[in-house]
C-alpha cells in the first residue's frame, strides 16, 4: 500500500468535534509497505523496516485496530499474525500508519472470505483515521470533511517526486494545535481552494502543479520544525518545480520535471545534509492491493 502526499490543503475552522473540516488533493506515490497476513492463534503483530522501533505492536497500531474492527464487524476470529514492511516514514505525513491499517483491511477481508466492497471497507476506515479511506481509494482524489469524503480527480499523466525524509516524526494533533494557536494570534495563512491544483491535473502540466503546491498546515509545522523550511527552500533552488510539507509533516515532497530529473535532484539535496534520507516515487498509483 502507497504513501499520500497532500497536493493542497486547505484547513476550516476546528470543529465542535475537535476535527477541522478540510479541502485537500491526495495524491498516492509508489513508496509502499507491505503487509502479510496469516490466520493464527492470537493477533499479533511484527515490525520490520524503516522507523520499526518506533512502530507499537499494540492496540496503538492501527493495523491491529483494523483487524480488530473488521473481526467484530464480520464476527470473525481477530487471531490472525500481522507482518509489516516498512518504507512509509512513521509519523511522517505520508499516512504509513494509515496505508497499513487499509492493508489489514484489504488482507484480512479476502482471508475471511468477508463479501465487503471498497465502500464498505472505506466507512470502516474512516472510523479508524481520516486518511484512511484515501489509503484504500488510491490515485488522486479531492478529500473533504475531515479528509474521508473522496472523489476521484481525474488527470493526464504521472508525477516524478523526490521525498525529503526527516529525523523523527511530527505528531498530526500538535501541528493543527500550533496551526490553532497561530490562527487565534494573526492573520491566517491561508491555502485557499484547491481549483488551481486540480486545473494543473486536469491538463497534466508539472510547471502549474509545482506552482499551485500548498499545504495550511506548513507554517505550523515550520513552526514547531524550523529546519523544513530550508528543506523546502533548498529544493526549489535546486531545480524542483515546487515543494511543499506533505500533511502534518515533517516529510517534504519535491516535484521534479521527469523521473530522471528526481534522482538528480534527489542526489543534489542527499549532498546538502538538510534531511535524513532521500526517496524518489511516481505518481499516481493506485491504493491497498493484495499482491499474493
Ligand atoms: O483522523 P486521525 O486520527 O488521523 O486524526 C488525528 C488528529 O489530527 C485528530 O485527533 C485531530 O487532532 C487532527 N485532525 C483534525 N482535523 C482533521 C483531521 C485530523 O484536527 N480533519
């Protein structure tokens, strides 16, 4: 299952839920962690890979909630032995936590022979994490409420990215708590709607999607992470089309002009030493698939 990058993110006022209503562009990129599911006596869960040591293997994992939902929904037996691959940056604003609990989803419906659609696995997703529902949709699509409300973005080819991954994660309720905090002392910065994006799609045009990248949830996680701002900056001076925050942070994606232009750049801003590490991904691909 892929990574998401937001393209736009647009961020309305919280909510008396204590969620804020959003108008955001998910695009899926073809960074992926991959999970194996077996029928066992218990459920567990194992970790390896990128940030495994910082992944938990309990109820605060949200595969292990999604097996845990769709057990009680479907009234299987949640015994089943979870593997996960990691590549997905943990706590990144790529929605890895989300990608593996549509994995569990996906994985656990075909090995209960559960007769539930995408939709029907979606609604359950979002009761896990907004994200989510993307994570099984995949491609690109507009995403509003709080992000789970999906509609396909149709578009005209694919998207070279370079990712810059950062040291440690950015936790998602403390950066809309800083983006609250700025809101409530001045003027917001404000992404507005997301028509220029979607144009920049529409026509599949790099040079206007670099230019119509933005994120309302940026300057917060500048906020809280000043070094991204050099990230982002340093990107576009090496020849990036544009860059942005991707979600909640602290990943930063770098759109390139073609996938030979990514790994140069990639290589170009590894050599900076701004970030921890350096991937390139195309996109769109598509959401959580069983691949065996
Ligand atoms: O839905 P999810 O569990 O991914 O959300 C994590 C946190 O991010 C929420 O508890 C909330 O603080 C914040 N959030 C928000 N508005 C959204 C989505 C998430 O304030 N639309």
């Amino acid at each position: 299952m892929p990574a998401k990058l937001n393209l736009h993110l647009t961020v309305g006022p919280r909510g008396e839920d204590g969620y804020h209503e959003l108008a955001t562009v998910f695009h899926a990129v073809g960074l992926y962690d991959e999970l194996t599911a077996s029928v066992d006596d218990e459920l567990s869960v194992t970790v390896h890979g990128e940030g495994a040591d910082t992944v938990p293997l309990d109820g605060g994992n949200l595969a292990v909630r999604a097996v845990e939902l769709l057990a009680a929904e479907t009234g299987n037996d949640p015994g089943v032995s979870l593997h996960l691959d990691k590549r997905i940056p943990v706590a990144g604003g790529c929605a890895g936590g989300s990608a593996d609990a549509a994995a569990a989803l996906v994985a656990c419906a075909t090995l209960w022979d559960a007769e539930l659609s995408r939709e029907d696995l979606a609604v359950l997703g979002a009761r896990l994490g907004s994200d989510v529902p993307f994570a099984l949709h995949g491609g690109t699509a507009l995403g509003t409420g709080r992000g789970e409300q999906l509609t396909p973005v149709l578009g005209h080819g694919s998207y070279a990215w370079v990712l810059a991954l950062a040291d440690g994660g950015l936790s998602t309720p403390a950066v809309y708590g800083e983006l609250d905090r700025q809101r409530a002392v001045g003027p917001p910065a404000v992404a507005g709607d997301p028509a220029g994006t979607l144009a920049a799609l529409r026509t599949g045009d790099p040079v206007a999607l670099g230019r119509a990248l933005s994120n309302d949830l940026q300057e917060p996680a500048f906020a809280l992470r000043p070094a991204l701002r050099r990230v982002v900056l340093t990107g576009r001076e090496l020849g990036a089309l544009g860059g942005v925050v991707s979600g909640s942070g602290p990943t930063v994606a770098l759109l390139a002009r073609s996938p030979e232009h990514a790994t140069a750049l990639a290589a170009a801003l590894a050599a900076e030493d701004l970030c921890r590490s350096v991937r390139v991904a195309e996109g769109p691909v598509p959401g959580a698939r069983v691949v065996g």
